[in-house]
C-alpha cells in the first residue's frame, strides 16, 4: 500500500503514522539508529510492505496487470488500493475521511528532531498540498499514478495505470477487500 495504507495500519497513533511513513527511506539495519518509537515505525512499514508482496490474492492481481504495467504493476496496486481505501473509507474506519487526514496533518510528532530534512520537507509538502485529500477522487488516482511514475528512475507506464484500474475496477476492488480483511487480522498483533 502507499502513504494512506500505512497510515491506516499504524492503529490511529499519529507518532506511529509518521515512523511507518518514514520507513520506506530506511534501508536495511539502519532503523536502530533511531529511538525506538520511530523503529516500531520502520519495522510495521516494512511488514506491511511484506504482507502485500507475498499475499496470494495480490500476485495473482499483479500478474494479470504485468502485461499493461510492466515492472510497476506492483506499484500501481499499491496506488489503487490507497484509492480504494479513500474511497470507502468510512467501512474501514470510525473517523470521518477528512477529519483523519486533519489529525495527521496538525499532529506534531515528538521525535521530529530525528528525521532527516528531507523527510520533514516531504511532509511539508503533504501537509500544504493536502494530497491525501484527493485519494478517493477520480483525478486523485490518475496524478497519483503520474506523480509516482515521474519518480521512477526507468521509462515506465505508470502514468497510464488508471486506465487499468477502469478497466477491472471490479476485480480490484475484490482482491483489495480479501487484501484489507487478511491484513487487518495479519497486523492486528504488530500495533
């Protein structure tokens, strides 16, 4: 999953959502220069990422869009589950979308000081530009295909993957509701 998911999965604890974001910048046994709040962090973040990249449902999913997405279908199923996510939100979740995008976004984590600049200028950026917000939009999931596929080192057609999405919506939507309820249990023991 991208950022929402793994908002999603760090339980409502705010301190928790910012490490596990900052997990994916984290290479290797690196985590353990950081304090231990922000390791747990690093540690769900890559559990997450795990469970998605071995989980049955997924792969078969992955195979079936390799042909279209070569090399980011893996990539691209984690931008439609966060949509999907988005988009029917209030069956995952008690909180109203947008008042649990506000509550992260003001949240001020404690350990700060320990993430990079360029990890704080990230989030910065989120913040200001509220781009979580358009994660349940139509237009949020194409420029979030277009923005991931402009920072992918190689050619690639992520940019175009929304059209996937449209045209298997269904079939998504199906193994991103096996992929939530299996996770939920997978993860529930972690946070």
């Amino acid at each position: 999953m991208n950022f929402l998911g793994h908002l999603y999965f760090s339980n409502n604890d705010e301190e928790l959502m910012y490490a596990n974001l900052f997990g994916d910048t984290v290479k290797g046994n690196q985590f353990l220069l950081y304090p231990p709040e922000i390791q747990k962090g690093i540690l769900l973040h890559r559990k997450i990422d795990e469970y998605i990249d071995r989980h049955p449902a997924v792969l078969e999913l992955k195979r079936e869009l390799y042909e279209e997405l070569p090399k980011v279908s893996s990539v691209a199923i984690d931008l439609f589950f966060d949509h999907l996510l988005a988009r029917n939100w209030n069956d995952y979740h008690p909180s109203p979308y947008t008042e649990f995008l506000e509550g992260f976004y003001s949240y001020q984590p404690e350990n700060w000081g320990y993430y990079p600049q360029t990890f704080q200028n990230f989030i910065e950026v989120m913040r200001e530009r509220k781009w979580l917000n358009y994660y349940p939009l139509e237009e949020g999931l194409i420029k979030s295909c277009q923005g991931v596929s402009s920072r992918i080192s190689f050619p690639n057609a992520l940019h175009k993957a929304s059209e996937s999405f449209w045209k298997r919506e269904n079939k998504i939507y199906e193994v991103f509701q096996i992929y939530m309820s299996d996770a939920q249990e997978y993860l529930a023991d972690f946070v």
